[in-house]
C-alpha cells in the first residue's frame, strides 16, 4: 500500500491539482467577469495539504523501517543466543 501512495497516489493528486491551477490560472486570464481567486485559493490549499501529508506519510514510513530493522536486529540476537544455549 505504501508503494503505492509513494509511487501513484500522491504523484497523481498533485499533478491533477497543479494542472488544475494552471487551467483555471489561463481561464481567468481570458474570462474577466468570473472570479476567480477563491478556486485558485483552494487547489493551492489542496495542493499544501498533500504535500504535508505526503511528508508526514514519508516521517512515518522511515520510522516505520527503522522500527522494523530494530525488530529485525533483536529477533537475530534472540535466535542466536537460543542456538547458543541449546548447542551448550
């Protein structure tokens, strides 16, 4: 699941959204009576919001890793020292 937020989803909204903005950025250049700035306001809003949250979604996926490797580590020293003690 991780792979894919990191490889698709995130990519995918962000690049939507920065499209988006750049549509609407043309379209108010060419339609002077529709306001505009409220839209342009929010997708730069949404396109914050996930780039924050993608790089609270990458803290957590390395600590995640970190965590795990720590398990990894101890569950060595644990099969090691049971080797140890059953070989005397």
């Amino acid at each position: 699941m991780s792979k894919v937020l990191n490889q698709v989803l995130v990519p995918v909204c962000s690049k939507l959204l920065e499209n988006l903005q750049l549509v609407i950025t043309k379209l108010k250049t060419r339609v002077r009576n529709i306001e505009l700035d409220d839209v342009i306001e929010l997708i730069n809003n949404q396109i914050s919001c996930i780039n924050e949250g993608y790089k609270e979604f990458d803290r957590h996926q390395e600590e995640l890793k970190m965590i795990s490797d720590k398990q990894n580590e101890t569950m060595a020293t644990a099969m090691d020292n049971m080797l140890q003690l059953i070989n005397g």
